[in-house]
C-alpha cells in the first residue's frame, strides 16, 4: 500500500513539473490585474482616445488626436498594425463615412494590467462605420493591444497595436 501512495505521489509531482515546464511565459511580467478603480480610470482613457479618434477619422484632420496623444505620430508600422490612426484616417476619408462608433466589449470585457505608471489595455470589440443614407453601415471585429502611461493629468494613451487579420493574436493575459 505504502509503494503504491509513493508511486502515486511520484506520478503527481512529475505531472505537475510537466505542466509547469510546458506553462505559457507571462506576456506582462510585472504587470498585475488592475483593480475595479484603475480599470474605470483606464477605460475611460481608452474611450476618451477613440472618441477623438473617431473625430478625426469623420473630418479628416489627424491632428487633434496627435495633439492629444503626441506619441501616436510616432512608430506607424501598418503591416503589423501599430501606431496606424493616420493611416485609419486617410482611409475613412476615402470613404464617405458620417459616423465611428465603437463597442470595446462587444466581444469581451477590456482587460486592465497595471504596473507602476504603465497600464496595457485589451481591446475586444466591434466598430461600426455609417456610409451616406441609404448605403448602410460597416461592421468589423477589432482586437487591439493599448498601451497608456500615467500622466500628471490621467492616463494617456502611448501606443496602439491592432491585430489584422492573418495575424497571430498573442494569449492575453487571465
């Protein structure tokens, strides 16, 4: 009986050194699940850098949101989707879109890690872009990696990182 409890316990520890060996790494080491405050405070950040987003992709003009968010007219890499609001501008006015509107939890809740005076936003959603009267509207998904800093004034949105499709989607963090 005891060789048995021994092979058992044997077999237990091997398994659970497997599992931790095949464990994912953490995409965010240091970073921690934000509290329910710093995840409102971080949304509402999120939401406040699509509104004027949105804006500028209606009239045109990029600069307002790089204005606001300086570090966005830097780093554009649109193959891999990072830093693309000119981009997204230019190609909304290509367009005779009236309106932008975004979900950012139709898919799922934002997901909020924090770490110092960083914070790293998860973004599941869905956008919606209105064509003239009478030619309806756009939907697509949107899957977007935000990272913000924490300014004297709030959270500020640092850089953006939009998966496209074909792309591999990192894990994102539980």
């Amino acid at each position: 009986m005891r060789a048995a409890a021994m092979g058992f316990f044997a077999a237990l520890l091997a398994g659970s050194l497997i599992s931790c060996a095949q464990a994912r790494p953490d995409p965010l080491p240091g970073y921690r699940p934000a509290s329910p405050s710093e995840r409102t405070a971080v949304v509402s950040a999120v939401l406040e850098y699509y509104a004027i987003r949105n804006r500028a992709a209606i009239t045109g003009d990029v600069a307002p949101l790089y204005s606001a968010y300086p570090s966005l007219a830097h780093g554009e890499d649109r193959s891999a989707g990072v830093n693309t609001e000119a981009f997204f501008v230019q190609r909304m006015r290509a367009q005779p879109v009236s309106r932008v509107s975004v979900d950012l939890e139709d898919r799922e809740p934002v997901k909020v890690f924090i770490k110092d005076t960083a914070a790293v936003a998860y973004v599941h959603g869905r956008e919606t872009w209105d064509l003239p009267p009478g030619t309806g509207q756009t939907v697509s998904e949107i899957i977007v990696r935000i990272a913000l800093h924490q300014g004297t004034s709030g959270w500020l949105v640092e850089r953006t990182d939009q998966f496209e499709l074909g792309e591999r989607i990192p894990p994102t963090p539980r």
